[in-house]
C-alpha cells in the first residue's frame, strides 16, 4: 500500500475513533443520535448500538423516537442478538402501531425467534415459540410481503420437531425398548400426519412391533404377531411400491407363519 495513502487512512480511523470516544462522554444527544444513525449506515452496529442506548430514554414520546427505535432494534438484529433483537422489534410493533414499519418490525420480531431454534437433537421450546410467533404475524398482516418467507419458516421449524419426535421414536428402537418405540411411532403419525417421514415411521413401527412379537413370552405372544400384522398389511396398503417392501414382506411372512402355528395348536 502506497504510504501516503497509507498514513491518511490511519488519520481518518483515528479521527473516527475520537469523534465516536468524544460522543460517547458527550451530553448532547442530537449529537449521539447523528453519529449512532451514521455508524449505523456504514455497518457498525455495536458502536451504534452503544449510542442508541444512552439516548432511549431522553427520546421517549418525541417525534424521533420511532426512528431511533427502529434502528436500536435493527442494531441488536444486525449484531446478531437475536434474544434483545425479538423483544425489541416486538416493543416498537406496540408503541407504533401506525408505523410505516410495524410490519417489517412485527415480522423481524417473530424472525428473531426462528433464528433463535436450536438444533432438533435439543429440547424445542423456542422452536414451538417462534411457530406461534410466525404464525402470529402471518394471521395479523396476510397480505405482508413478508408472508412467503414467514411460511417458509414455519415449515423449516414444523420439520425440525418432525425430527425431534422421530428420533426419539429411533432411540427407543435402537435401545430395544420397542413397546416405547411403537407408541412414539403412533403419537408421531398422529401428530404429522402429512410428514415426509411418514412412510418411514409407519415402517419402524412395524419393525418394533415384529421384533416385540417374536421376542415375546408366550402368553403374549399371538397378541403382539396379529398387532404387528395390522401394521404389516397398513404399511403394504399405504406403500405398495416402497423401498422398504421386500423388508415389509419378508416379516408379513413370518409373521403368517407364527400364526399359523397358533392356529394348528388350537385344532390339536
């Protein structure tokens, strides 16, 4: 870098960081409101922020107060605080209803949530807070730009406590508690009845269920087979050209076969 050009660049930044120092210990808010909204432009959301939040309440019930709001909430959001960025955005839909931005705030507000979910694998309480949140604005401004966004959103979040659900189900099938599992299967089916997933819980109960059947003391036995058969045939019926068919069939017949053998027990 040419040298010159070099020094003036650091005069500018140091000139800059003086004039944001001096404007922090300042008393004139005009002044902290200038500079915050034009570091706010040129992407420095933290030292805006640290502006905003001194003036907020000197603004309250002034004509720039919607403004500053705005961009205070928009700050956290950029910064990636989601948490701060939610409860803002939601506090500026309340205190300025007839706001140019309200539905942009409102849908920030419930966006801050979505971006709040955690993975499926962890406990999904801020999952099924940013739905209701979502489905909130969606309710409240149908004609938003914002709804086909907000739609998307909700069918990730709806998706990733299909997830959670079906891999608790796995779990127990994988520690062999298949009576857990086949009643984690149902309360999945019925719960997302137009998931994805479906076809692949409906196979997993039946699984459980064989692996229960034939697994069982005798005097449970017959019971458990005809259960499992029921999801055999269910499962055949609804995916007749599944990838799982071969599978499927092969325990429908064993499971005939069990049977059968109760059946010749009873003529004997």
């Amino acid at each position: 870098m040419n040298k010159i050009l070099y020094i003036f660049l650091l005069l500018v930044t140091l000139s800059s960081c003086s004039e944001y120092q001096k404007a922090l210990k300042a008393e004139d808010t005009a002044t902290k409101f200038k500079l915050g909204e034009e570091l706010y432009n040129a992407g420095k959301y933290d030292k805006a922020n640290k502006l905003f939040a001194q003036i907020v309440p000197s603004y309250r019930g002034k004509p720039q107060a919607e403004k500053l709001m705005y961009l205070y909430s928009q700050s956290f959001y950029k910064m990636k605080d989601y948490y701060i960025a939610g409860y803002q955005f939601e506090r500026f839909a309340s205190s300025y209803p007839k706001s140019e931005k309200v539905e942009e705030a409102s849908f920030l507000s419930a966006k801050s949530n979505y971006m709040l979910s955690p993975a499926y694998t962890k406990d999904q309480k801020e999952t099924k807070q940013a739905i209701e949140k979502l489905q909130e604005f969606i309710n409240l401004f149908p004609d938003s730009e914002y709804v086909v966004e907000a739609n998307k959103l909700v069918k990730e979040l709806d998706y990733k406590l299909e997830l959670k659900s079906f891999s608790i189900a796995k779990q127990y099938d994988h520690i062999s508690d298949f009576e857990a599992s086949i009643k984690s299967f149902d309360n999945f089916i019925f719960e997302f009845p137009g998931s994805i997933l479906r076809e692949d819980a409906l196979f997993y109960k039946l699984d459980a269920s064989y692996k229960l059947a034939v697994n069982s003391v005798e005097r449970k036995k017959e019971f458990r087979l005809n259960n499992a058969k029921t999801s055999a045939d269910m499962f055949k019926k609804s995916y007749p050209g599944s990838k799982y068919i071969e599978d499927v069939n092969d325990m429908a017949s064993k499971i005939e076969e069990e049977l059968k053998n109760y059946g010749n027990k009873d003529n004997i």
